[in-house]
C-alpha cells in the first residue's frame, strides 16, 4: 500500500516595519506648550493663548507620541508622554470649565483656585520625581528636561500655596515662569537633537550618554566575579 508523503507546511511570518521614532514629536509638543505657559507666567505672554496648545499640540499629540513609544517596546517614553499629555489636556480643560461653567467656577473662589492647582502640580511633581531619577539612564538632554520641569514644577506649587494663604505678591510664579521656559529649551534641544540625528543616523547633536550609576557599580561586581 502506498503512502503518498505530506509536503511540509511553510510558515511565512511577515514583519512588521519599524515606526519612526515618536520622541522627537512628544518633545516638541511638551517644549511649545511649556513655553507659552511659562512666558504667560514670566508676563510677555497673554494669558489663555496657552489653552489650544494645551488641549490640542502639548496633550492630544504628546499622548499620541506616547501610544506610539508603545509600538515601540519603549516603556519610559510612553510613560513619561502620555502622562504629559493627559497632565496638559487635564490643565487646559480645567481652565475652560472654570471660564465657561458657573457652577464649577462656583466652587474655585477665593484661596480655591491656587490652592487645587498647588496640589495639582504636587501630584505630577511626585510622578516627575521618579522619571527623573531614571531618566538618567536615557541621556543627559532628557534628564535636563525633567530636572527643569521639576524645578517647574514645585516652584510653581509654591506659589500657588503663597496666593492660597493670602500672599499677593507673584514672585515665585514669574520664577516658575522663567525656570518653564529653561525647560522648554531643553525640550526643543533634545527634540531637534532627535530629528536631525535621526536624519543623519549619527549624532549631530550631543545629547550626552546616560548616567550610569547603579549600573557601573553592578558592572565593576561582574568583573571581579
């Protein structure tokens, strides 16, 4: 009896291209918005301008940019802007309820208002804090970032609790101001960093190598093992 013989089955796996890179885009995005708020706050700004971008270019963008560093397996990317994206969307929809809503308005009078955007600010500071400890292990332009905004970011709560407790004077919010604008240069550095490196596939820009600390003690262990 005869056998006829089965040819094997041939499994074509189809790669998926690589996506470009999405950090230069998050970084422009969180550089503009940054600044126009920050210039708002330093008062060579108008207030309000800043609205568009944040629910539009520093939020939707950004947490775009972030949905595609998922795409692309790079967890502290995504993290770091989505969050933004949703710290800018979360801010600017803040301002245009309590512009246009009375009853929300309603609730944010008085010591209120600067005392919720105080604590507002607390809450992302708390996030930043840890991504800025590992953005050390990114580069030297993207930990600049956070170091800036950090700084931003509790300079900023300051004032806000200053006005909450009947402190008029908007010293500590001009800083923050300028301080946000510092980090929007940084931003914009490492996003053009970004682009133009990628363009050239070599580096064009420094962004400086990543701070090694932990890992080049763990590095110096393996040695000696």
């Amino acid at each position: 009896m005869a056998v006829a013989a089965e040819a094997p089955t041939r499994v074509v796996v189809e790669s998926t291209p690589a996506a470009a890179d999405p950090a230069p885009l998050g970084l422009a995005a969180f550089a503009l918005t940054t600044f126009m708020i920050s210039g708002h706050n330093a008062t060579f700004i108008p207030d309000l301008i800043w609205v568009g971008c944040a629910l539009f270019y520093g939020g939707l963008v950004q947490t775009l940019a972030g949905m595609w560093e998922f795409r692309n397996r790079n967890v502290f990317g995504a993290t770091a802007f989505s969050t933004y994206g949703g710290f800018w969307m979360s801010l600017g929809i803040f301002v245009v309820l309590a512009e246009v809503s009375k009853s929300f308005a309603s609730s944010l009078t008085g010591a209120n208002l600067p005392n919720a955007l105080a604590w507002f600010l607390i809450a992302f500071a708390i996030f930043n804090t840890y991504m800025l400890l590992w953005s050390t292990q990114v580069n030297v332009a993207v930990f600049l970032v956070f170091a800036t905004l950090e700084a931003t970011e509790i300079i900023l709560a300051i004032g806000n609790f200053q006005q909450a407790h009947g402190n008029a004077s908007p010293y500590m919010t001009h800083l923050a101001g300028w301080v946000g604008i510092a980090t929007a240069a940084c931003a914009w550095y490492a996003s053009a960093a970004g682009v133009i490196n990628g363009m050239k596939s070599s580096h064009v820009l420094p962004v400086g190598a990543p701070l090694h600390f932990g890992n080049g003690l763990m590095h110096r262990r393996h040695l000696h093992a």
